[in-house]
C-alpha cells in the first residue's frame, strides 16, 4: 500500500505544480475520485476489456466532469492501471492546496516597537520573501541595538547590530 501511495504522491504532486500555474483541477479531480470510489465504477475502471479512453470517458460522465487535464489524467492512469489511485491523487492533492495556503507564524524581535504602518510593510515583505501568508509575533528588545531577529519555524535569522557585533567579536578571536 505504501508503494501505491508514493504513486499517487507523484501524481498529486504534478497536479499541484499545474494549481499553482493557475489550472485548478482539485475539484473535478474529487467529483471523479468519489465516482471511482464507488464499487461499480472501480470495477469497470480496472476491466482491461474496455478501452481505456472510453472507461475514462464513461467515469467523466458519470462525475460530470468536462476537463480536458482530468480527461487526460484519467486516460492515463486507466492505461497504466493505477485507476484505483484516484482516491490517495485526490487526497493528497487537497492536502497540498490546504498547506499550500497556510500562514506561517514568525515571531520577530526589534530593538524598539513598531509602528503599525512599519509592521504592515514588514509583514508585506516577509510575506513575498517567503511566498506565503504569515502572521507577526512582534517583540521588542532594546538589547538587540537595532535591526531585527526572525525565527521562522525552527530557523532564525539574526540582523540585529547585537547579533553582527557578536559575529564580529568570534571572527576577530581566532
């Protein structure tokens, strides 16, 4: 079953580089995953006496679906005999939209406070920095002398004038 999953994994992921390209197939792919996931139809999907383009086409129909990528989509998994991986496509597809879309929290730290405008900026750059939404988590600390201090996740990036002194200080001692 694992091998089947990091299958359909390839799949998925192929369909989310043409969502993030602006073709959005999740929800013609899900109302053909739910018609393949009924007995019958999976049934048929896998019945080697029937051409593949017309399984595909018969599936389609039944799902109401006119899109040429999960026509295609369909054809071919039909003529690999992967049919039966619509399902775990369709699943991990929506899982990637979803994380897709998440924000991300990264806590900042700044030597003094900021104003909101100044906060909107920087949150608007950190945002195309990392190509997702986030959310600021914005700390002062006069220690830090200026600059700021980003912890993203498990990452931290230090460009505060206390962090670059430090740097300097252990660069200069060896």
């Amino acid at each position: 079953m694992s091998g089947e999953r990091a299958i359909a994994s390839r799949y998925a992921t192929a369909l989310f580089e043409l969502h993030q390209e602006g073709i959005d197939l999740a929800a013609d792919l899900n109302k053909v995953a739910q018609v393949a996931a009924h007995e019958d139809a999976s049934a048929m999907l896998v019945n080697a006496q029937i051409a593949a383009a017309d399984r595909a086409n018969i599936v389609m129909k039944a799902a109401g679906v006119t899109s040429e990528h999960v026509s295609r989509l369909l054809v071919l998994l039909c003529g690999r005999k992967k049919a039966a991986l619509l399902p775990y496509i369709d699943e991990m597809l929506e899982q990637q939209i979803r994380e897709s879309k998440a924000k991300i929290m990264v806590d900042v730290t700044v030597a003094k406070a900021l104003d909101k405008k100044l906060a909107g900026k920087l949150k608007d750059s950190i945002s195309k920095g990392l190509g997702k939404e986030v959310d600021l988590n914005i700390a002062s600390d006069a220690s830090i002398l200026g600059g700021l201090i980003l912890n993203i996740g498990d990452r931290q990036i230090d460009h505060s004038v206390l962090g670059r002194m430090n740097s300097l200080k252990r660069s200069l001692a060896v």
